[in-house]
C-alpha cells in the first residue's frame, strides 16, 4: 500500500499522518480483501494495494464524509473521486474542478459565483461549481493550489453549509458533497502556508491514499492490456502484446503512473501494425543512461528532489516553452509557475546568506 512514509506523512504539523489515519474509519479496513480483478467502478486493478482501495471506497461512497485523496500524479485521484460518486446514490452530477486553472482573483467567483453587476465584466448572474454540482459531488483537485484567502472562505462553508455568491445577500444552501485532492505532502503543505490545517482536518474526514503504479505489481499488465483493448475497439483491430514488450512495461518505473501508461500504450498502438514490440514502448523501453530524455533516481530519493529534476528537465527539453512543459507533465500551467517560483525562491535563499560573508 502507498504507505505514509512514501509521501513524507509522518512527520511535520505535530505529526499529522498519524492522527489522521487513527480514525475508527480508517483502522477498520481489513488488510485481505476478496475482489474480482476489474472493479466495478472505473478505476481497474487487482493488487493487493488496489483491493484496499476499493474496500475503503465502498465504505466511504454511501456515506456524507468529505474525503481528502493524496497521491502522485496520473495516479487516477479523479477516477477514485468519481467511482466514490457513482456509489453515493446521489442523484446530482460530478463536477470536478482544478484549483491550480483558476486565477487567485476568480477562485471565489467561481466556486460560489455572482451577481449582476457585482464586478466589472459582470453583466449575468452567474452559478457557481457549488451550485452546478447540487445533490452530486463537488471534486476539488489540486487543493493545495488555492489561496489562503479562498481556503478560508471554502472552510466557512464547510462549517456553516451556506455560502452567497459574490455581491450578493441571499444565502443559499450547499447542498454537494465535497472530495478534495492534492499530489503534494501533507505535513509540508500546511508547514509551508500552502494548506490551512484546520481546512485539512475538515477536508480529511475520510483519507484516502493512492498507491503509485510501480507498486502495484500486475496491476501494470493488466492496466495496459485495457487500454490496448480501447483502442483495438475505436479503431476495429486486434493488436495484441508481445512478450518483450510485456516485460518492458513490468520493469519501468511509471513515473507518471497511470496517464503515462495509457499515453505510452497509445503511442505504440500507433506504431504498431498486428503487434506491439519492443521499439514501439519508446520511451519506456529505452534503457541509455545517456539518454537527456530519460531521468533514473535512487532508492530513497525525496518525492519533492524526483519532481523538481522531473520538470526542469522537461521544461530543458521543451526549450523553455513552459505551456508545452506543463502540457507534457499534466500539470496547469499555473501549478508550474508556482513550482518554478518556488525553485527560484530556494535559490535566491542559498545565494544570499553566501554573499552576505562576502
């Protein structure tokens, strides 16, 4: 299972992993769990890892509990967020929002909306993602990248269950459930300013953590077999795996989880003519350490270290063009601007004490 120390739980804001996870809730999943090997929902998976996953999912989704999902990119946090939907019973519909798309300035407007007239440029009234998602589900990914500001408004209603859209008087009822996301640290989030720990404490009524794909054993063949079967469908083939092929994508470390195997498999269904080889997995086959486009990490290595390598050398490759980075990395490129300021920060920090003994 995706355990607290991979994601740096453990330790920071008085320890906030383990108080999370001592939650009757949480302590009460069974560790062995009999389950088919698809799940009924849309994300897939037989691994033991995912089986706990859907054990909590199916407990959680009839329930009225916010849930916090943590996990790395591509790993199908939004999957997991609609699945727990899809098994809530509620009637209303699944709106799912990224916090780092939005302008600071319009987070509120759009989360709860406004009135005519309330701003310049506001000739309609305009519903809000919490009135669109009425009696469904309310997914906020990238939670982290929301302001201070409007982390205390999203709290207040939280609390209260009321909100009114900007400019406006009338109070109105949230009536959403509400299931927020981040691929970042808890514990160094709240540190760091990025996330009120109060807001977590709410948002986390139900954690829920993601195991990355590397450690979900079969999982990656079997994943890998579905997407080639989609495409077989769209396009009326039969394109099949061979064993090569098969033993590349059990070895590679799936830095991009699930969005990058299922980028991977359609890039070879492309090239392939009856079956997928070897050279068609490129860049998962490739095996030059020499290779600039292949990055390699030791064991051990901080999640925060593998990330920043990860996308300054993506933005190197893309040659500074930093919407086609943010596009390759499926990331907002908003949420990289924050990445790279903060690089910048830390650097900035490192020269002046140096210069400062000068």
């Amino acid at each position: 299972m995706y355990q607290s120390d991979t994601l740096g739980l453990s330790g920071g804001a008085g320890g906030l992993w383990p108080a999370l996870m001592s939650s009757p809730a949480v302590q009460s999943v069974p560790r062995e769990v009999a389950r088919p090997a698809a799940h009924s929902g849309p994300v897939r998976g037989s691994s033991p890892a995912m089986q706990r996953v859907y054990e909590m999912v199916d407990r959680v989704a009839p329930t009225h509990a916010s849930v916090l999902i943590v996990g790395e990119s591509g790993s199908g946090k939004e999957l997991v967020a609609n699945t727990i939907h899809q098994g809530s019973g509620r009637r209303g519909p699944f709106v799912a929002v990224n916090c780092g798309a939005i302008p600071a300035s319009l987070v509120e407007a759009e989360l709860f909306g406004y009135e005519k007239g309330a701003f310049t440029g506001a000739g309609r009234t305009h519903r809000g993602y919490f009135e669109r998602a009425a009696g469904g589900t309310l997914f906020l990914d990238e939670i982290t990248e929301m302001s201070p500001d409007a982390q205390v408004r999203l709290l207040r209603v939280l609390e209260s269950g009321r909100f009114w859209r900007v400019g406006g008087d009338t109070e109105i009822r949230a009536e959403v459930r509400l299931i927020a996301a981040t691929n970042r640290d808890l514990g160094s989030a709240v540190t760091e300013g990025r996330l009120r720990e109060d807001l977590m404490y709410r948002l986390a009524v139900f954690p829920l953590i993601l195991p990355p794909l590397r450690s979900r054993g079969t999982d990656v063949e079997l994943l890998a077999r579905h997407f080639l079967n989609l495409f077989n469908e769209d396009a009326g083939t039969s394109k099949t795996l061979s064993k090569r092929s098969l033993d590349v994508l059990r070895t590679h470390p799936w830095p991009g989880n699930v969005r990058e195997l299922k980028n991977c498999m359609y890039r070879a269904f492309i090239l392939a003519d009856e079956e997928v080889e070897l050279e068609h997995m490129l860049p998962a086959a490739q095996a030059d350490a020499d290779d600039p486009t292949r990055l390699s990490f030791a064991l051990g290595t901080p999640l925060a270290t593998m990330e920043k390598r990860t996308i300054l050398a993506t933005l190197a490759h893309c040659r500074g063009n930093k919407r086609r980075a943010a596009q390759v990395l499926g990331v907002s490129l908003k949420t990289l601007y924050n990445r790279l300021n903060e690089y910048a920060a830390d650097a900035a920090a490192q020269v002046l004490p140096a210069a400062s003994m000068h």
